[in-house]
C-alpha cells in the first residue's frame, strides 16, 4: 500500500470515529431529556418549586371566569361570597396535592366556612390519562353528593413527590373508602360523555383563557398565581380583595 493511500485511510478512520462520538452525544442527549421529562413536568407544574408565587394581571377579555352556579358539585362555599379564588389542578399533581392537604383546610376553615371566600374547582390533567381518569371519577362521585370526600381521598394518598398512581382499583377503593351509595351507577357514570365534556371544558378554559400550562394554577379576581404557595400568601391575597370590595 502506497504512503498517499494510508494516509487517505487513516482520514477516513479519524471521521468515523468522529461521527460515531457524535452520534453517542446526541443519543444521549436525548435519553437525558426523555428520563427528565416527566421531572420538568412536576418542576413547571409548580411554578417556582412551590416556593414563590408567580403573580400576573389577567387580561379584560381573561376576567370573568367565576361562574358562581348553585349546583356546581365542583364548588365550595357561599354561592355569593364577595371573593371567589379558582384552582385548575391535577390529581396527580404533587403539588396540588401539598396544597389540598395543607392549605385548603386553613382557607376552608378561616374564609370559606365564614362566607368570605367562595372556591371553585377546575379539572387540568396534564399528566396523561390517569389524571384524566381521576378527574373523571371525582365527578362520578361528586353525581351522588360525594364529590369532596373522593377529592380529598386522592389526595390523601398521593406521594409528596411523584405522580399519584390512578388504577381502576383504585378508583374503586376511594368511591367504597368515601361511601358512594350505588357503585353500579359510579361505574357507568366513569364513562359519561357529559362528564367528560366538563372536564375537557374545562382543561380548555385553563390553557386559552387563563394561558395556564402546568398545575396548580389559580385566579383571584384579575391575578393569576401559580404554584401551591405558602398559605400566608393566598391568605394575603384574600385579605386584599376582600378590602377591595369592601372600598368598592
């Protein structure tokens, strides 16, 4: 072989290991962000890690999203209350969970039960069917008067980190934990094309037109907050609409 033609091979050689590094790289790359996805769902789901509130001014068009029905399964609270704070949440949200075990009970107790604050719950699975498949059930329980009871079961038994695990056994276990009367009827009702309207009603209210793109993310009046904050600042928050309309 010529000295011309080793050197041509041996260039030859060089670029293929030079591509085939590359090509590693890039792999894993990708495998990096597809183990970390499911990581920076639950990171963006919170905002800022739980920690700080995000706040922002919706706009005219974005105001008005209170619906104050009577007969609303999915609300708590005086149907007339002066304020009114909104949760668009998952059940598999991990920081929605923090939330309704640590702060809702606070709120429900010093603004809810006193008529000052109203609370209505909005359906936002982000975390593929099961979260879909619980919010499905909720509203299942909630068509025999336990809406909150099932609710508040999920979250009970939701990691602290992590997503909840939803199975149909599950399912079943919390509608027989919380006393659903007629199982035979929640079963056919997990499956109701109207239940199913609402919740995808309001997934869609959640992304167009409050802009919200993980969980938990509420609205007080004209603010928007994400993330399951500390209890002081929805407490602040309250406080300051509730002067507002008292000003008014």
């Amino acid at each position: 072989m010529t000295g011309i033609n080793r050197r041509v091979l041996t260039i030859v050689a060089a670029v293929a290991v030079v591509a085939l590094l590359a090509a590693g790289v890039m792999l894993s790359e990708r495998g990096d962000d597809e183990d970390s996805s499911d990581a920076a769902s639950s990171s963006q789901s919170s905002g800022e890690g739980g920690e700080s509130a995000e706040e922002q001014s919706l706009s005219e068009e974005e105001v008005g999203l209170v619906r104050r029905d009577a007969d609303d399964v999915t609300a708590m609270g005086d149907v007339d209350a002066p304020v009114v704070l909104i949760e668009y949440s998952d059940y598999r949200c991990p920081f929605c969970g923090a939330f309704a075990r640590d702060t809702m009970p606070k709120l429900k107790q010093e603004y809810i039960d006193s008529g000052k604050l109203r609370f209505e719950w909005r359906d936002f699975p982000v975390f593929g069917e099961e979260s879909t498949t619980g919010a499905m059930a909720a509203r299942a329980a909630g068509e025999q008067d336990r809406y909150w009871e099932y609710h508040d079961a999920m979250y009970e038994d939701a990691p602290e980190r992590g997503h909840l695990k939803i199975t149909d056994k599950k399912v079943m276990e919390w509608a027989k934990e919380v006393g659903v009367p007629d199982l035979e009827q929640f079963e056919k009702d997990l499956d109701d094309p109207e239940l199913r309207k609402k919740v995808e009603a309001d997934a869609q209210e959640a992304r167009s037109e409050v802009g919200a793109t993980g969980t938990p993310t509420f609205v007080i009046g004209d603010q928007r907050v994400v993330g399951a904050q500390p209890t002081e600042t929805f407490k602040e928050l309250i406080d300051e609409k509730l002067a507002s309309v008292e000003d008014e």
